[in-house]
C-alpha cells in the first residue's frame, strides 16, 4: 500500500468526444414496437399457445354436424294470376320482394315443418329423442335447423337443414323440399278454386246489372223517339254551323251595303250623285257622262259659228236635254237599286238569325236528351266490360285448374353430405391464430402501457427530462475492467461514460462525482468502481471513496479488506495516509468504508468530509464518491452540494420513473450540479435497437475483430 500522491495532476484534455447528453423527444421506430414485443416474447407467446391450443380442443370435443342442402325454384307470375287482386285487374306485382320474403317465411314457419316432423317420424331420432313428448319443442328444434338463402339475381333459394347424422339431414331437407312444393300447390289449387267460386257468383250478379243497363237504354229511345240519337245530333250540328256561317256572312254583306246606302243619304241638295264611288264605278252611267260631254263639245263648236236659232244648234240642244234626261233616270235606278240592296241583306240577316236561334234551341233539346242517353249507355258499357273481363278470367282460371301448374318447384335434391362442416378445423385455427395474435399483442401492449419502469433512453429524455449521461450493458454482479473475460461492450460504456464525464467537468483538477441511485440494487457501486477503474487505466490519479458507511460493499466488488477506511478518518482514528490505500490498478486509489458507525449521516455532514472533498487539496484528478440510495437514507443528499455533480444511476427495466421523480427531487433539495442519468444493466440482446441507435455499438464488433487480427 502506498501513501497519498504528491505533485501536480494529470489532464483529460487529450480525450475528445460528445457529450452524453441528448435533448428533444426521439422518434419512435417500429423496432421500438418489436423490441416491446420481443421483451414480453414468454408470455405473449403463452397467451398465443393457450388461444390456439383451446380452439382446437374446443373443435376436437364439438359433435361434428352435417349440413345437406337442396335447391327450390319459386316463379311469381302464378301467383298473381290466382290472387284475388289479379282476379279483379291483372296488374303485375311491381316489387317481387314481399312475395319472397313471405315465401322464405313459409319455408321456416311451422306449419311446414309440423307436416315435415310428422312425416319424418322425428321423434324416432336419436338425436331428437329427448323431445318426443313434446311437439311444439321438436317444432321448435327442427326449425332451428332450417335454412333458406336466396340466390342473387335469380328465382332459386337454397334450403338447408343441420344434423348430427348426414343421412338424416339430407333425408330432412328433401323431405321438407317436397313438402312445401305440395303444400303451394294445394294452396295454388285450393286459391283457383276459391277464386273460380267467386268469380261463378260475381257473373251472374253482372250479367243482371248488364241486361238492367241495357233494358233502361232501349226505353229510353223509345220514349224520347231517339232511335238514332247519335246521328240526329250530327245533322244538327252540321246545320247549326251552316246557319252560323250564313249568318256571319249576312252580316258582312249588309254592313257593306249599309255603308253604301249612308254615302246616299248623306247626299245634300244639289250634291251630284256622281260623287259616290258605286255610281262613278258604274260604267253606263260613264257612257252616258261622256257622251253628254261630247255633245256639249260640239254645240259648243257650232256656237262659234251660228246662231242660238240655227237648227244645228237647237238639234243639238235637243240631243244634249235628251242624253241629261237619260243620264239622270240611270243615276236613279243606281240609287234606287243601292236602297234596294240594303233592304235585302237587310231581310236576309233577320231571317237567317231567326233561324238560327230556332236551330239553338233545337240543338239544346238534342243535347238535353243525349245527356241522359249518354249516362244509360255509358253504364250499359262499363258493366258489359267487366262482364267480358270476369269472364274472360274465369276462362283463364279454369284452363289453370285443368293444367294443375304449381310455381314452386324442386330443382336440385340434397346429396348426402360427405364431410361436416362443423366443426372446421381450418378454420377454427384460423380464427384462434389471429385471436391469439390479437390477445398476445394486446397483452404486450397492456404491459407495456402499465410498465413504469426505466428501459431506454427516451425514457430518461423524454419522460424524467434529465440529462443522459450513458448506458451499461448486463453483466454479472461485481464484474469490473479488471475481471477476466470482460465483454467488449462493457468496457466501451465506461470509455463513453469517463469522456461524457470529462467534458462535462472541464479541466479542473480535483474533479469530484457523487454516484447515487434512488434505491438498492441498481449498480451504483459497481458503476461508480469502473468509472474510477476507467479513469485510472486513462492516465489519471483516481480515489474512489466508499461513502456508504451503513451497507459498505466496494471492498467486496474490488476484493479487499476492510480495516481502515472512510468512518475511522471522519472519527479521528486514522488520517488520510492511514486510510487511503493503492490498488493493483495504476493511478487508483481506494478509501473504503471502514467499520460502520452508529451515526453515519452525522459524520459525512461534518467539516472533515468537506475537507475530504475540497478540490483545492488538488492530490488526485478525479474523486469518485460511492454514496447510500437517496430514497433510503440522506446520505447522497448531503454529500451532493460539495461535489463537482452527481452521476446517478438507474437498474434498466428495474426501477419505476415515479421513484426516480422522487429521488431525484430529494437530491436536488441542495442544489447540486447533476451531470446525468447512468442507465445501468442494459440488456443488449433484448435492446439491441436501442443501444445501437444511440452509439452505433452494432459497428464495435467490427473494430474488435480488427484489434484481435
């Protein structure tokens, strides 16, 4: 054993690398899912065995059951020609859909399955045996077995009837198949013959109302003497429009002669009559003017040379008063034949309005009667109509019930059927693998859920938000650097752990680090031996300290005994010399616990710990200070403010985050500078993603092969 070292201490500037801590939520991968899959891979698949397993012992112990099936073709146009409905109009069915469903009803009502029960002797049947004294109940039960399902876009359903026994439930099937192919046709004949019935007795009520209409119509012609009432009312028809056009155009002809007889009336004293246009379109009343002219020319002539006695002139005087006198009397028939016209068309429209009012009154007498003829022939119509149509259906009907027709047929009997379809074993498993897939990844995601435990690093980033210092892998308790057979990984954590440390300290010397945990049983002392033991193999003067003084065990993880230590310094039995001793490891230096005191907290609180820890003494670089669990004793919490920081370190997958919450908020009541979690016992083999995610740790298997060629 050596005493204390003197002199100045060593540096860690010459190790480089980033710091630990990592900031900001990380990205969930699907390996983050996987690897909680893989973590619970026991009992997930457990459950999935269990699940698996039970559905085929289920299906081993169900009574395998048959399933025959026949085939049945239902057509509809029958049935609306026996419906009363068809019997009355003969309208299709527009929406075939409630005829099928009633059918599909028959099928599985009891009726049918009463007759079918009765004529397969069910009771007889082993497996319906146990209901032989109670009829409603094998009922009950036969129905329960039957099944009818339509084929899409067709008229065909498929019957099928459920048994323990395959030749009973093809025998069933059929034997149901044919009865409801009976049973539709009695009721198809028994619905013709009701129908035939009615229709016999609403003939004969219709035949009377027809002979009734017709009789009423044929008094009538005779008592109104409209024998031909119909072509009475066309002459009179005809006529009054002849009349009607006749008088329009009488009155057209008399407002033109009306207006020409005013022109004449009009004429004032001395007015000429030649002034109105009929007499100057009158081409002998124009003669006659120019004749008068002419003469009156050639008198005038004759003036220039004889005399008013001359007989030329008095000639011509006679033939001009002549030709006047002429020209006058012409003008008068004009007028005269003008006032004449007028008093004709005059007469005619008179007489032809009044006859064609006589001819109204004639045509309404006409339409009075043909109302009443109207209403009798219609009704002699209307009931002779639905005569012929009753008859005509009844004619139809009676060539059905000759044909004996049924629209229900059996298509395809039932085979009997060579294989159970229950129970399937296919498909059982089936249903039981992805149940059981479901129930174990529920259960995986429940346990997950319900974990409060710290695994990873995402844990400590995102859910403590704390500082991440580094991670140790799963080793066997009490390995350190210097044990044999050490896995690469291990040593790697410690290397990242001493650099993250040193640039999280800086360059001064006496670096002092508490290594705490919130509870026992988490690793702090074997980290806090192979931080130190890390450190000393990187060059630097390293003292690691025992500081629990109520459960020492460095001594055991560095197998060393334990006379002298940390509790005979603070009491005054030794000095530091005495309780400092030199490893096997160069550059480390160990103060262990010493015998256990009667009050451990009061002797780590008091001036000669400070002491201890004053990084002004300056004799080693590094202090490393191995302290009690926070939540068990204050011990960490005293000695946290007078170190440099703290490491704290967390058992993975051991340790629940509200115990760490808690330890750490009791170990920050001083204030002290926390440089991170060290998460402890990290199983690689079960987080593989995780580690590698974080150091790339998948890549140092290359660089160890490399250092081992």
């Amino acid at each position: 054993m050596q005493g204390i070292p003197q002199g100045p201490p060593n540096r860690l500037a010459h190790i480089t690398g980033p710091p630990a801590t990592r900031s900001g939520p990380a990205e969930n991968h699907l390996l983050d899912y996987l690897a909680a899959v893989f973590r619970h891979r026991y009992l997930a698949t457990a459950v999935f065995a269990m699940a698996v397993l039970g559905a085929g012992v289920r299906a081993y112990m169900t009574t395998p059951l048959y399933r025959a099936q026949a085939r049945v073709m239902i057509e509809i146009e029958d049935d609306e020609t026996t419906a009363l409905a068809g019997v009355l109009n003969g309208e299709n069915i527009r929406d075939p859909e409630p005829f099928y469903q009633t059918q599909f009803r028959i099928l599985t009502g009891r009726e049918l399955a009463r007759r079918t029960v009765a004529r397969l002797d069910l009771a007889r049947q082993p497996e319906f045996a146990a209901l032989a004294n109670d009829e409603s109940a094998l009922v009950n039960a036969f129905i329960a077995r039957v099944s009818a399902d339509p084929i899409k876009s067709s008229r065909l359903v498929d019957v099928g009837f459920v048994s323990a026994s395959a030749q009973l439930a093809a025998q069933a099937v059929n034997q149901l198949a044919r009865d409801y192919v009976e049973r539709n046709a009695e009721a198809r004949r028994a619905n013709l013959t009701s129908s035939i019935t009615w229709l016999d007795q609403e003939l004969e009520r219709q035949r009377g109302r027809v002979e009734t209409s017709e009789r009423a119509m044929a008094t009538y012609r005779e008592q109104q003497n409209a024998l031909s009432l119909q072509d009475s009312q066309n002459i009179v028809v005809a006529r009054l429009n002849a009349l009607n056009d006749a008088v329009t155009k009488a009155r057209t002809v008399l407002a033109q002669k009306e207006s020409l007889y005013d022109q004449v009336k009009g004429l004032s004293a001395g007015e000429a009559a030649d002034t109105i246009p009929a007499i100057q379109q009158n081409n002998f009343i124009q003669s006659l003017k120019s004749h008068v002219a002419d003469l009156e020319r050639e008198r005038a002539n004759l003036a220039e040379r004889y005399g008013e006695r001359h007989p030329e002139i008095i000639k011509s005087n006679a033939s001009i008063r002549d030709s006047r006198r002429q020209l006058d009397a012409e003008v008068g028939k004009a007028l005269e034949a003008i006032h004449n016209d007028y008093q004709t068309a005059l007469a005619e429209e008179r007489s032809l309005e009044r006859s064609l009012e006589d001819q109204k009154g004639a045509a309404m007498t006409l339409s009075r009667k043909n109302v009443s003829y109207t209403v009798l022939e219609r009704e002699a119509q209307s009931n002779r109509q639905v005569y012929e149509s009753l008859l005509q259906r009844q004619k139809e009907l009676q060539v059905l019930a000759s044909s004996r027709g049924n629209n229900v047929r059996l298509v395809d009997e039932a085979e009997v059927p060579r294989a159970p379809f229950l129970p399937n074993m296919k498909r059982s498993l089936l249903m039981a693998t992805l149940a059981g897939l479901a129930l174990a990844m529920a259960l995986v995601g429940g346990l997950t859920y319900l974990d409060d435990t710290v695994k990873t690093p995402e844990d400590v980033a995102q859910k403590l938000q704390v500082p991440f210092l580094g991670m140790v892998p799963k080793v066997p308790g009490g390995t350190t650097l210097l044990s044999g057979d050490v896995p690469h990984t291990f040593g790697e954590a410690f290397r990242s752990l001493r650099t993250a440390l040193a640039f999280s300290n800086g360059a001064t010397s006496g670096r002092v680090i508490v290594v705490t945990s919130s509870q026992p049983l988490e690793g702090k002392t074997t980290t806090a031996t192979n931080l130190a033991i890390a450190l000393a193999l990187g060059g630097e003067k390293v003292l690691l300290v025992d500081a629990d003084l109520r459960r020492p065990n460095l001594h055991k993880t560095l197998g060393i005994d334990n006379p002298i230590g940390l509790s005979h310094l603070l009491t005054g039995q030794a000095s530091p010399r005495d309780a400092v001793r030199m490893t096997s490891t160069p550059s480390l230096w160990v103060m262990t616990a010493g015998q256990v005191p009667p009050n451990p907290s009061e002797l780590l609180a008091s001036d000669r710990m400070k002491k201890l820890l004053d990084p002004a003494h300056g004799w080693f670089d590094w202090v490393i200070v191995d302290t009690p669990p926070v939540l068990a004793v204050t011990d960490a919490v005293i000695l946290a403010p007078l170190a440099a920081g703290v490491a704290f370190v967390i058992r993975s997958e051991m340790t629940p985050r509200r115990h760490v919450r808690r330890a750490l908020e009791t170990l920050m009541t001083g204030q002290p500078k926390l440089h991170g979690i060290v998460l402890n016992g990290v199983d690689l083999e079960r987080n593989k993603y995780y580690y590698s995610r974080y150091y790339g740790y998948e890549h140092t298997q290359y660089y160890k092969a490399s250092a081992a060629s």
